[in-house]
C-alpha cells in the first residue's frame, strides 16, 4: 500500500544491509594483514582469494601465441645432482651434450662448498647471463670446508669463500638474496650487484603476493671490518638503556647477563644521545668487552649511525631491472603503485597496496619449465661445472652459449630439511616456491600486472549492486525478482572472469555477488514475507467481497494502492429494491392474522414468525444478491447495503477510465436479472397455489407465495473522495462521499419502479467510449433534487431486450452476459 513506511522501507532494508556487509568488509581489510596469531576478520577476502585463484587458473590455461620466460633460465639443484656429487663422479670423458663429463672425484655433501657456485657463476658470466640471482642464503661463512682452496691465475691461493666472492666481484651481475635479518656476509656483498629480497607470506596457505622491497641494515664499515675478525654476531645487536651502548655478540653466546641481556662473550660499543658513533680520537671504533675500559676522553661524537636502512627489492623485481635499465634507486613509491624508470625510456608502474605488495602474474608452472608451453631455459649445475671445467682446460667451450642474454635463477628443489622450499600457489598446490621469481621477473619485463579494485572502488561495486537488487526485488514478482537476481550474477562472474584472463584486472565477486546483490535480496524478499504478505491479507479482507476475485488479484499485484483518502474520478450506483417495503408490512398482517386465526400457542406463533423472517431475509438476499453479482461482474466495487438498498462505484481502488460505461452496463445487467428472477418466481408461485390448495383441503399451513420486486437505479459521475472510513480499532470500510455521491442517491429516489436514471455527466462519458450506447438514451425533464441548487439534466437508459439474439453487454476487459434474459414474449409482457 502506498504508505510513507511501504516506500520507505526497501531504501532502510537496503542501507542497513550494505552498511553491515560493507562493515564487515572493512574490519576484514583492517585486520587481514596482521600477523598470524592476531584478531583476523578476513573470512570475505579469503572466499574473494578462492576466486582469484580460480581466475589464476583459468588465465594459464588459456592458449598464449608467445611462450612466457623468454628471457628466463633456472639454474636448480635438485636430488640427482645432490647424489652425484656425494657418490661422486667416476667418468672422466668428456661427455655428449647436456652431460656431465671431466667431473671425477668431485665428492661433497650439502651444503656444498662455495667454490663450486663460483665455478657455475663463472661459466655463466661466460655465456653472458644477463644477471645472476640467487635464491640461496649466503648468510655464514664457509666452515665446513675452510682448508679449501683454489688456485687463481696458477697464483693467487683463494679460500672457497674467497673465490666465490671474486667470481662475484668479476660477474658484476650477481644478486644474492636476504629475507629479514638474514644478510649475505659482507665478503659476498661487497661484489654483488644488489641483494634482493625473497620474503614471502602466503594468504590463508596460498601464496599470492609479495612485497616489492624489504629493509636491511648496512653496518657501519668499521662495525663490517670487525665481523669476521671477531666473528660479531651483528643480527643480534641490540641497544641498551642510558647510557646508551650497542651490544654486539660474539658467536657462540655465554651465559651471563649484561643490561638484560644473556651473553658473555660480547662487545660494546658506545653511542652518543642521538644514537651516532663515538669514535676515538683517533678516529677508531671503540669496541669493548667491558664497558668500565672506555676512556670517556678518549671518545668523540659523530653524525654517523651504527647501520643506516636500505632497501633490497625483490629478487625477481631487481633481477628484471637489470635486464631493461631500471634504477631502483630512483623509484617513486606511492601509496597505491610504485613507479620504475630508466635512462633508456622503459618505465614501469606496479600496483601495491597498503603493505607495498603486489600480486603476482602466475603463468609459469614448475611442471611447464622447460617445456613447450614455456621458453624458460633449465640448466643443470652440474652440466655448469662440466662447462667450466672444460673451459678452463682448453680454453674454449663446444657447447653453446644458451644462456646469453638470460636472466638466471639459482635455487634448490631438492627434497628434505633447508634444501627446499614446498607451498602451494594459484596454480599448484605443492611446488617449489622458487618459481614465485619466475613469475615476478617475467610480469615487470612483460609489463603485465594484477590490477585489484581498491577497497572504495569494491565498497562503490557493492552499492552498485546493492541498488540494482533493490529495485529489481522491490518492483518485481518474488520468484521473478530471484530469477533476474541470479542471472545478473552469473553475468558480473563471467565477466569478471574474462575481464582478469583479458586484462590481468580483478574486480571483487564475493562481496558485489553476495554482499551486494543476494544479501539485500534476501532480507527484501524476508521483509516482504513478513510484512507485506500481512498487508496484503489485510487488503484482501477489505475487498475480498466488495469486489470480483480477479479484481482483488489485480489489487493484489498493484505496487502502489492508496486507502488512506483521495480524490477520483469515479461513477456511483444507487439501486433500490421496489416494493419490499409493502412485501414486509403485507407478509407482517398475514402472520399476525394466521396466528390468531389458528389460535396458536405463544411458543408457536413465535416459531411460525420466525420461519417467515427468514423467508423475508431469504427474498431480500436473492434480489440484493442478483445486483451485487452484476457489480462484481462489471469490475464493480460494492460499497455497502442500506437496508434493501444497493451502493456500488467503479474507478476505485483500481482506477477504470470507462468508469461511467461499466456502471451502465451493470445497471442493465442487475434490472434484466431481476425481471429473469421474477419469471421464474411467478412460474413457482403458480406452482405454490395449487398446492395451497391441497395443503387447505388437509388442514395444513399454506405456503407463502413469492413476492415479485423491482429496481430502480441511480448513476452518477464525477470527483469524489475515497478511501477507509472509520476506526481500526472498531470498524472501517471502504467507501465514497462528496456532492456527487449524493446526486446519485438522489436520482435513484426518482427512478420509481425498474427504471435506470442517470446524470448528464454520467451520459457524456458513456457517450465517448460506446456512442450506440448512448443513443438509446432518453433525455427526460431537468428534476429539482434535495441538496442540489439548480435542476439537474436526467437521462433514463432502456434495458428491456427486444430481440433474443441481442449482443451481450461488457465491461473493460471482462467477457460478461446477462443473467437468464427473458424470451421476447416475457419481455413484452
């Protein structure tokens, strides 16, 4: 019904939805990347993460003319090459292609020694690798194998740790890797193009993303220098209270306690108030078991700290750098993106989040290197020595240089403890997580991102979709409603699907599909249930027998109904039962003058008036009975009964143009009726006197004829008031009142016995939609009604069929006939 609270409901229903779905979604963006252990509301985005990796998965699947990795190598070990070199190698041969020839004797365990990746970074730096990365942690010193030593130039005597650190000097293009506090020693840093950064944290078991870059301390070079020599534990070093000291530790720690701290081997170094260096006169480092043997003269403030913050960008990131001439130095981090560009033009634009993560481009498979859905080169480290050995005993090399130009990665995908590292990705539930630089290197040098909505851009997608649910629910059947609900949906999740597989872009689908359109629709759909089913019982109690059932449907289905009180365009109908008046007095003397005739007993006589009330009920049921019908027929509303009067109006609560034709045509109907019901009432009432007859000649109560009534009827059009009279708490109907209701009521006083008198306004509007109609009307005098000023123009409208075969009358969409009409002889009568 059209109330401030039916219109208002849906746009509260709807708010309230999106705020609480929208709420939850941002405590789960709020909370979903604190660490593990810590409140976490992030359910929504793990199901969003669900259908990204299906995208994933899908988008490789997909046909690609142009093999992934064009520019990428791996370099992995794995268990064969871990169980040749611990049997060792026997042959001596110089092997075919792609074998591992002149390897006798070479026989260690894991970890191997470094002088062997200085051999592989040797050869590759011979191939011309474009850059070398290392997914391996370089973070302690060779001690396994510290008598080893090589022979540079048939000269120089070089550790393994040393020559490893040459060959990385000499490359020039080697990128070692840190994650957290675990640096490369700085024998191996110093030479190495950059550090790059391997941390990763998978999303609810899956890794997704990575972050672009990491921070890593750069020590002092005195503190450096110092490292080794005394075999500082520096990612260990902390600071204690004032006096402010930095307590370094010594490999392996003691056991006693200094500031807190649990060492006893260790060393100090003193720090000014703003937590710089106090450097000796001298200009030395003050570094100290004890801190009672620092001469407080001997120490002087500096600007410099013990360490300053660099960032070592991801492996992959720094890896494709170096193949297009980015300067990392140089980027532009934003909240949003980061921004990479180099002297030779090539920029590139990652988008971040807030924790400077980004997803990654998952397109290479550990199963799909070195195959033909891939260009990835897959060398093997002991195929790398096979080459440098040769190399460095002829001279020459009679393989090809197949890794020119490639960016390789170093790694292991070996099995057992610290030999690999197993998770599972969109693509792969358990495979080496070495591939994750793969995919990064080949997204910035393919220029391919994943381009997630923002947090605004899926809170602008849900009340996208929020509104879109409302109105369709709201305007719509229920079942309809649910049916263009799902279609929308499996819609927006195709499209989304091929939007990422097209276009790398991943719009959200659990929140727009469940938050924004199935949520909404389901708590309207709920309220309607719970609500408007209550108001519609309530409208179908009021109009339920005021009016016909297809009319109640149609009221049923109408969104905007108004009972509350308004102003219509409608024509009212007046009819009244001729003569009932005389029947109830003449059938009230007859009873009166039976009971004292037959000298009945009280209990009797009240007997017998009973019986003769309800047959009086009886008749006036039937002929109020017969007009009511035909109202209901004509799409009619039945106002109410006056006694032996009928009320009835059309144009409301459905609102009917031809309003005036309708109540016409059912005026003609109920008066043809009538004079049907009579014929067969005088038929019955010859029957009901011959057999008074018999009944008399017995001695029995006579039977009481059936009387035979009229109608006459009064029409009028025009603007009146409508809507529920009364009090909820006791009554209320449905009815008409204004100047023109009256008018109607006044024709009907003057339109005696079966006639139909209606009004000027009544005739013209008859007159535009059915003019045969009106044409039989009769204009009769102008008549001074009661409450009117001026005479009032009055048409009387025939109804009596002169012909059998006459053309039914209709009202507006509803095939109707008349009731029993009479032959032509009983119409003549």
């Amino acid at each position: 019904m059209k109330t401030t609270a039916r219109h208002s409901a849906p746009l509260f229903i709807t708010i309230a939805a999106l705020v609480f779905v929208c709420a939850l979604y941002l405590l789960g963006e709020a909370t979903k990347d604190r660490p593990e252990g810590k409140y976490r509301f992030d359910i929504l985005d793990k199901l969003e993460c669900i259908t990204y990796d299906a995208r994933v998965r899908m988008a490789a699947a997909m046909p690609d003319d142009t093999p992934a990795g064009r520019s990428l190598a791996t370099m992995f070990i794995d268990d064969e090459a871990i169980d040749r070199v611990n049997d060792g190698v026997e042959s001596a041969v110089m092997a075919p292609a792609w074998d591992d020839g002149n390897l006798e004797g070479l026989e260690f365990s894991v970890p191997w020694p470094r002088f062997l990746y200085g051999q592989m970074v040797r050869e590759l730096h011979a191939q011309g690798a474009k850059a070398i990365g290392f997914d391996i942690f370089f973070s302690e010193y060779d001690r396994k194998s510290p008598e080893t030593s090589v022979t540079l130039n048939g000269t120089n005597v070089l550790s393994s740790d040393e020559f490893f650190a040459h060959e990385i000097a000499r490359a020039g293009n080697v990128v070692l890797s840190t994650e957290g506090e675990l640096l490369p020693k700085p024998l191996f840093a110093e030479g190495a193009a950059a550090v790059g950064n391997i941390a990763s944290r998978p999303d609810y078991g899956v890794l997704r993303r990575v972050q672009a870059f990491g921070e890593y301390k750069v020590w002092h070079p005195q503190i450096q220098a110092r490292e080794k020599p005394l075999n500082l534990k520096l990612n260990a070093a902390s600071f204690t209270k004032r006096p402010g000291f930095l307590v370094i530790p010594e490999i392996p720690k003691g056991s006693l306690v200094f500031d807190g701290k649990i060492s006893t081997n260790y060393f100090i170094v003193p720090l000014d108030g703003n937590g710089n260096l106090k450097l000796t006169k001298d200009g030395d480092l003050n570094l100290e078991d004890d801190p009672a043997r620092i001469d407080p003269n001997d120490v002087g403030s500096t600007n410099q700290p013990p360490f300053v913050m660099k960032k070592a960008w991801n492996l992959g990131i720094t890896l494709a750098a170096m193949q297009l001439g980015l300067d990392l130095e140089k980027a532009i981090i934003e909240p949003r993106r980061i921004i990479l560009s180099g002297t030779n033009g090539v920029k590139r634009i990652i988008p971040t989040d807030n924790t400077h993560s980004f997803y990654i481009d998952w397109k290479l498979r550990w199963k799909d290197i070195n195959s033909q859905r891939t260009a990835v080169l897959a060398g093997s480290p002991l195929q790398m020595l096979s080459y440098d050995f040769e190399r460095q005993q002829n001279g020459t090399n009679y393989w090809p240089n197949v890794f020119t130009n490639r960016l390789v990665i170093f790694g292991s995908v070996a099995t057992g403890n610290n030999l690999t590292d197993l998770g599972s990705t969109p693509l792969e539930e358990k495979t080496p997580l070495v591939t994750k630089h793969l995919n990064v290197a080949n997204s910035i040098l393919e220029d391919h991102f994943i381009k997630r909505t923002s947090t605004a851009g899926t809170v602008l997608f849900v009340v996208i979709a929020g509104a879109v649910a409302t109105w369709l629910t709201w305007r719509s059947k229920i079942v309809h409603a649910s049916v263009g609900i799902g279609v929308i949906a499996v819609i927006y999740v195709v499209a989304a699907f091929t939007l990422y597989v097209q276009t790398r872009t991943w719009i959200p689908i659990v929140m727009p599909v469940f938050g924004g359109l199935l949520f909404p629709h389901f708590c309207l759909v709920t309220y309607r249930v719970a609500f408007e089913q209550k108001q519609q019982r309530h409208l179908k109690s009021v109009f339920q027998r005021v009016v016909a059932p297809e009319v109640v449907s149609e009221l049923l289905a109408q969104p905007n109904i108004t009972l509350g009180g308004e102003r219509r365009d409608i024509s009212v109908y007046f009819a009244d039962v001729r003569g009932f008046t005389e029947f109830t007095d003449s059938a009230h003397a007859a009873a009166e003058e039976y009971v004292r005739k037959n000298n009945l007993s009280r209990e009797a006589a009240e007997a017998f008036y009973d019986r003769q009330a309800a047959e009086t009920m009886a008749t006036v049921n039937l002929y109020l009975g017969i007009i009511s019908d035909q109202i209901k027929k004509h799409r009619g509303t039945l106002d109410k009964y006056i006694g032996d009067c009928v009320m009835a109006f059309w144009g409301a609560p459905l609102s009917e143009e031809k309003h005036a034709l309708c109540a016409v045509r059912a005026a003609v109907d109920a008066q043809r009726a009538m004079y049907a019901a009579n014929q067969l009432r005088a038929k019955e009432n010859e029957r009901l006197k011959a057999e008074n007859v018999t009944r008399a000649a017995n001695g029995q109560e006579p039977l009481t004829l059936l009387p035979l009534l009229t109608l006459g009827s009064g029409i009028n059009s025009g603007i009146c008031i409508v809507g529920m009279m009364g009090s909820e708490k006791h009554v209320t109907s449905y009815t008409v009142f204004g100047r023109e209701v009256n008018l109607a009521s006044r024709l009907e006083g003057v339109s005696g016995r079966g006639r139909i008198i209606v009004s000027q306004i009544t005739y013209e509007d008859v007159k535009k939609f059915d003019a045969e109609l009106a044409a039989t009307f009769v204009e009769l005098e102008p008549v001074k009604v009661k409450g009117i000023r001026e005479a009032v123009r009055i048409y009387e409208v025939p109804w009596k069929q002169t012909e059998p075969a006459a053309a039914p009358l209709a009202c507006v969409n509803v095939e109707t006939t008349a009731a029993n009409p009479p032959s032509t002889a009983a119409a003549k009568a």
